[in-house]
C-alpha cells in the first residue's frame, strides 16, 4: 500500500522504523523486515546506523533480487542543536552531511532527507536552502522536515522557498496535533507519523531507552481497562496493529520499529480490518496535546 509524497513519487504507507537499533545490529534487523515485506527503511544521521541499513539494503538486493528502486529510504539531517551546544549546519555543511550518509548508506541518491527537527536561530532556512539544492542535485528525490510547527513551514514560505515534501512528527492518540495536521494537509505536505506505539506498556521498555513518557500514562499503557486492548478484542488483532491502524486511517504513512521477528510482521499486517467510526470518534478524545517520545521534551517547542 502507497500514499501520495510529491506528484510523481508514491512512498510505502508503512515503513521500518530503525531509532535504537545500534549499527551492529541493523544490517540483520533491517534485512529481516525487508523479508517480511517492508519496502520502506527509515534511518538518520543522529542514530549511527546508516551503515547497517546500507548493507541490508545491498543484501536484499543480492539475495532477493531486489532493485534500488523498489526500497523507499530516509535518513535525515542532524541540524545542530545551539540549545544542546551544538553549532548549527551550515549550508555548506548541511551539502556535505547528506554526502557523508550516502557513503555510509553506499547509495548515490536517498528518496525522502528530512532535516530532523527545527534548529533555533538563522541557520535553520539555510539547512532548508541545502535541502532544496540536493533534491535539484538528484541527491535526495524528495525532501522535508521533522518536528516542524506551521510557524516554522512559514518561515519557509516566506523566504520565497519551495515548501517541504513531508513533515514527520510524533503522532498517536496521546500526541494528535489536529491544527497541525489541518495545515499540512491542506498545504499538500505529506503526513509521517513517529512513534504510533508509544501508548503500549512494551514501548521502549528496555532500560536506556528513556523517553518524556511520564509514570501515570505508562501506568495507563499496561492497565487491563486500556480502550486499546479492548479494540484488540473487538478487531482481532493486537494493541500494536490498533494504533498503526489509526494512523493509516487518518491519512499518515507510519514507521514502526521492532526486532522482534513476530511483531514486525504484524506491524505490517494492517489492512484486512477497519477502525470503525464510533471508535476513532473515541480515540479523538484522548489527545493530550505535545510529543511525549523525547527524552528532552518536544522538540518542535523551539521558536
Ligand atoms: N523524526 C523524529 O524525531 C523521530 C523520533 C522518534 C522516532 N522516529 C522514527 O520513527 C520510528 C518509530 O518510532 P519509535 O522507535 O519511537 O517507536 P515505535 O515504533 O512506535 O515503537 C517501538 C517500540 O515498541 C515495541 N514494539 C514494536 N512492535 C510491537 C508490537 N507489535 N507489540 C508490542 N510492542 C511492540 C518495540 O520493541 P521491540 O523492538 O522489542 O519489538 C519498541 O520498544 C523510529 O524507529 C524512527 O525511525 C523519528
């Protein structure tokens, strides 16, 4: 199943999610989902598995004869954080960044770069001049944001610049943001949803994996009387396939992540039943508002 990214590239609606997956590791992980069917891969700078995601890309080429352009691949700028006490990208630096993933990726071209989340300061629209050069360049065939509010896309628009192809942002029933939603639909951005699972107790359970997700909404997760498992009931499918079913449904593409062989492939398994609209009427009602996955709090949050 595809979506619409620019007029003449569709992208995979549900794609490998690949955050916390050490370089090690991601060449058997990525390769597996690739097995299981996942034709789009999502990496970034920031998570140091490029490399990893690089050699299973090649691997399924070799032994499943796959082509270059039936994998659908993302990575992202790391922009430099002056709140973090990392100096911004500059546009020069910002050109050699996306180099830099290519040879780890071993690939001349990725079809979605994204800048990761919004940098405070100047250099954040000239991050998004670079982005515009390398999809002229064939680098990068479509090109976007993450973690952008509509008041960053207008900066954007206001400097006279192409708008982005896709915004990808945290998006499940605790974290809906239907004004920004609102806004990109109706300005032909496509919608990436991050984080679908973030409302299950399993989510990132494993220590070192910290995230803002406060104590009493864990709590909620793994409660017996959680309206997720009861869905699970109803629909015959697992909590997991309720949330990334929500997501589908609302129009987003979604990227979850496991290495767990079972549940990668029932990630993929979304599309033999229908939420019904009593239950996403219900699902509507539960948004608490910004993004619980960081550690450091939404990063959409800087001006
Ligand atoms: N742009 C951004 O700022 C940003 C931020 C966060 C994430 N992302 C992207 O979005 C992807 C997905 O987000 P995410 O990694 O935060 O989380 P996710 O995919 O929503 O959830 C992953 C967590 O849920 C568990 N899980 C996966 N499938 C499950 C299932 N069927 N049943 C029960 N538990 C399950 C995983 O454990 P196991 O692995 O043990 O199964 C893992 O702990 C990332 O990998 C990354 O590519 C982007």
């Amino acid at each position: 199943m595809k979506m619409r990214l620019t007029d003449s590239i569709q992208m995979p609606v549900v794609g490998f999610g690949t955050y916390l997956i050490n370089d090690d590791e991601t060449q058997p992980a990525v390769l597996r989902a690739i097995r299981a069917g996942y034709r789009h891969v999502d990496t970034a700078e920031a998570y140091g598995n490029e490399r990893g995601v690089g050699q299973a890309i090649a691997a399924s080429m070799n032994a499943l004869g796959l082509s270059r352009d039936e994998i659908f691949v993302t990575t992202k700028l790391w922009p430099g954080n002056p709140a973090w006490g990392q100096e911004a990208k500059t546009y020069g630096a910002t050109l050699e960044s996306l180099d830099a993933s290519l040879a780890r990726l071993g690939l001349d071209h990725v079809d979605l770069y994204l800048i990761h989340a919004p940098s405070g300061g100047e250099q954040r629209l000239e991050e998004w001049r670079a982005l515009v050069e390398l999809k002229r360049l064939g680098k990068a065939r479509a090109v976007g944001v993450s973690n952008f509010r509509e008041s960053h896309i207008e900066e954007i628009r206001e400097a006279g610049l192409p708008l982005p192809d896709a915004n990808q942002i945290e998006l499940h029933p605790w974290s809906q943001k239907p004004d920004l939603v609102a806004y990109l639909e109706r300005n032909g951005i496509a919608v990436i949803a991050y984080s679908s699972l973030l409302p299950l107790s399993t989510w990132r359970a494993v220590a070192g994996q910290e995230s803002a997700k406060p104590a009493e909404l864990k709590a909620e997760g793994a409660s017996a009387d959680s309206p997720f498992k009861a869905m699970a009931r109803k629909y015959g499918c697992t909590e997991a396939q309720v949330l990334l079913r929500w997501g589908v449904q609302k129009g987003y593409a979604v990227l979850p992540k496991s290495t767990n062989a079972e549940r990668l492939a029932q990630n993929l398994d979304l599309f033999s039943f229908e939420i019904d609209a009593e239950d996403m009427t219900a699902i509507a009602a539960m948004d608490r508002g910004d993004g619980l996955a960081w550690q450091s709090g939404d990063p959409s949050r800087v001006a």
